[in-house]
C-alpha cells in the first residue's frame, strides 16, 4: 500500500494544527498508525490522496446513511448553491425541515436547528434547566454527548479511546452539576435521583450508545428511566445524534417506543454537512428565545445548504421506509459472517449490533455498560485494525466506535470484507 502523499501532508498537518487533525480519533492514535488524507468518496469507497480504495464503515462517522455522495442530495446541494450559501434570515426550507423532523420522531412538536451534535445537547440540557429551574443532570459512564464542558467526564467515543474521558480544562465548578451514572445499571440512577431530591434538571443518555462500541440500552431500564423521569419531574433526553433516523426512520425512541421529552440530533440530519438539531415538547422548547428566556442562537444555524443537503435525506427516508428492511439484511449479513469467521479462530468475542450500528469488542465478555466495554484488548484492536486497512477495508481506528453499514454496501463489498475480517483474525491472533 502506497500513502506517500497521505504521509507528507500529515507531517505538514502537524506543524499547522493540533495533531494534525481537525478531531482526535481521526489521526489513528490509538491504533498506531497514520491517518489517511481522503481524496473522495463514492458510494461504499473512499479514495486516498494515493489512489487507493477503500470499502469503509466509518461514514463520515454516521452521517452517511446512503453511503458517499449519493446523487440525490449532491443535486439538492446544487440547487441551493444557485441561491446562495447563507443569509442570516428565515428561509423557506427550514420550515419544512422542522415539519418533517416532527412527522418522522413524534415525541419531537418543536425543534431548533443548530450547526453539530455537540451544540444540540448542550441546548437540549440547558432549556431543561432552564424548564425545571434545577442545575444537575445525570449522564452515563461511556456515553459521548459531544465536547461541551460538563460532558467531558468520563466521556466515551475519544475521549474514551485516547485515554482522557475526563479533561483538563474542564473546571471542578463546571463537573459539580454532572452526575454519573451506570449503563443498563438502574439502580445506580435511583440511588443518585434520592441523594439530590428536586435538583436534578435531566437525564440524557444515547438510547443505544455507539460511543462506548455499540451497547443498547435494555427495554426495561430506559423504560425505568423513563418512568422515574415522569415521577420526579426530570426532563429525558434521548441523545440521538448517532442513532436518530439510523436505526429506525424515528430514531432508537420509535424501536424502543419511549418518548423522550426532550431529543438531540445531528450527522444523518445534515446530509454530510455540519448540522445539529434539538426538539421535544412544545412548552419545553417554548422556553428557547425569543419565545422564552432561554438563551440559544446560531449565526449559521438552519444555513440553506446544510437544510439542503439535510431535508433530501430525510424526505427518502421518510418517502422510502424499505431502506430500514434493506439495512437489516445487510446488516445481519455482515455480523453472519463475522460470527462465523469468530467460530473458525475459536474466539467468542462480543460481537454487539442494532440495525446498521455494529461493533465487535477483543473481550469475551458479556458487553452491556462501561466497565465491561473496557476490558476490549484496544491493542489487539489497533493490530486488527491495520490488516484490515492494508486489505483495503477502512474501519474506524478506534475500539469503542461503531462499524456502520449504509445502503450502497453491495453483496461483492460486504463479501470482501468478510473474507479481509477472518485473514486479520488469524493474523493477529496466530
Ligand atoms: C457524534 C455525537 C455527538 C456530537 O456530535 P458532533 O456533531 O460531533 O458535535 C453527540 N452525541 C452523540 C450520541 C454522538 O454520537
């Protein structure tokens, strides 16, 4: 594999900006390598700035829904463009995408646009605080919210990966108001809700993590979670930034059927361009200005482009439910094969998966909260990662993320990268 160009820009990268990367995971770290400079991308494929191909899983790291580029949005794109790329001002299209995102997630009669997934939680907790006139809020160990301060305590995703879930930076006044709680654990969410009786604003939580590897919240717990939320008056936020219009047209709530009072979305929402969103009931979100006192704004937020790209998503999906059918299928094919390929290396690794969310741990336990995602070998990761690299799969270069399937993966792709999955085992366990 040549990535001699690939190799020369990183090195001029790292003169110029932190690590060379414009966000951590991307610079491969963790799995001891260096990060690839990617050319373009088409459907399933990637191409690097050396001209090599990749079948890859990352999708932008969830955006991509419908794999590369897909000719639908690349022609909305160009159609908003003709009008301009920004206007500071109402625009037609931001009404119907608000429209939609309430017809596709239900529980969502309002919702604001903004410009990442990290804006949109750190809205979403500030107008329950705001609502409930209360400063705590639990979040649970190993799930990722994005980069906001009173988040970044035991975060997942790099946070977690490069070995600094909690960061400096973050003040000790600022990590006060931040509970923590176990995954699938609800009995450590009943001991911290009775310690701080009427002071906690909210409980947020990535329905099914996919930060922390793919762990799925169990039926029972978030519907525990959801039944505590209604008696002490918290406000639940359904954190569906990786998950929302993923694994369900609404979101892991629709599959789940629990509604949250409050959702955060963002990557498929925005086509590929940076996009946030937060929604739930009507008078929570009445409290955003200027129609309440909830300070939130964006100068770019609901940008035509961004609504462009993000509306032509929504609407085929909206307008073509079947895709979900599609994804399972290739979905399971892929996670057969793997299974199979686990059996050939006499290995029983946790092998977790939702939908097109996919992710196989190096531990043989039993991976359902933190503490057990984290005894992952991440070395052996790093090792499996590579080979599968040099057979031309591009996964994500880190343990704790997911694998996630698109529609554009083909019989022939998923096939490959059966075939490089069981060569890399036996490379890196032989
Ligand atoms: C990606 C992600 C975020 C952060 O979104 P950004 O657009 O990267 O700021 C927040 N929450 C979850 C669950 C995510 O997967």
């Amino acid at each position: 594999m040549n990535i001699i160009r690939s190799g020369r820009l990183f090195e001029e990268a790292q003169k110029y900006i932190p690590g060379g990367v414009n966000s951590p995971v991307r610079a491969f770290k963790s799995v001891g390598g260096k990060p690839l400079f990617i050319k373009k991308g088409i459907g399933s494929k990637i191409y690097d700035v050396d001209g090599n191909e990749y079948v890859e899983y990352i999708g932008s790291w969830g955006p991509h829904l419908f794999g590369h580029n897909p000719p639908f949005i690349k022609k909305a794109l160009l159609q908003a463009i003709e009008n301009g790329t920004s206007f500071g001002a109402p625009t037609e299209l931001e009404v119907k995408m608000a429209k939609l995102i309430t017809e596709m997630v239900p529980s969502v009669e309002m919702v604001r646009m903004v410009n990442s997934g990290t804006e949109a939680t750190m809205s979403a907790v500030r107008a329950a605080r705001g609502y409930t006139k209360r400063d705590k809020f639990i979040k649970f160990e190993g799930c990722y919210h994005g980069h906001a301060d009173h988040f970044l305590i035991k975060a997942g995703s790099g946070a977690l990966t490069l070995g600094i879930p909690t960061s400096p930076g973050v003040t000790k006044a600022n990590a006060a108001d931040t509970l923590l709680a176990d995954y699938n654990d609800i009995e450590s969410v009943k001991k911290l809700v009775s310690a701080n009786k009427g002071e906690i604003a909210a409980i947020i939580i990535e329905p099914i993590a996919g930060n922390m590897g793919v762990v799925a919240g169990s039926k029972e717990f978030l519907t525990e979670l959801r039944v505590i939320c209604n008696e002490e008056k918290i406000i639940l936020i359904f954190d569906e930034v990786m998950t929302g219009f993923r694994v369900a047209k609404g979101g892991a709530q629709e599959l789940l059927n629990i509604k949250p009072d409050l959702s955060t979305f963002g990557k498929i929402i925005g086509g590929g361009l940076p996009v946030g969103a937060f929604g739930g009931k009507k008078e929570i979100m009445e409290m955003i200005a200027p129609a309440g006192p909830v300070y939130q704004a964006g100068t770019l937020s609901g940008n035509p482009l961004a609504m462009a790209a993000g509306y032509a998503g929504l609407k085929y999906i909206n307008d073509n439910p079947e895709i979900y059918k599609t994804l399972e299928e290739k979905s399971a094919y892929l996670e057969e094969g793997f299974r199979e390929n686990l059996k050939e290396v006499n290995k029983n690794y946790a092998l977790n998966r939702v939908g097109s969310m996919m992710c196989m741990f190096f531990t043989e336990k039993h991976v359902n909260d933190f503490q057990s995602a984290v005894t992952s070998d991440t070395g052996l990761y790093g090792k499996y990662f590579l080979e599968m690299l040099k057979r031309g799969i591009y996964l994500a270069p880190a343990q704790f993320e997911a694998v996630f399937v698109s529609t554009a993966h083909s019989t022939e792709d998923l096939d490959k990268t059966i075939t490089a999955h069981l060569k890399a085992l036996k490379a890196v366990l032989l």
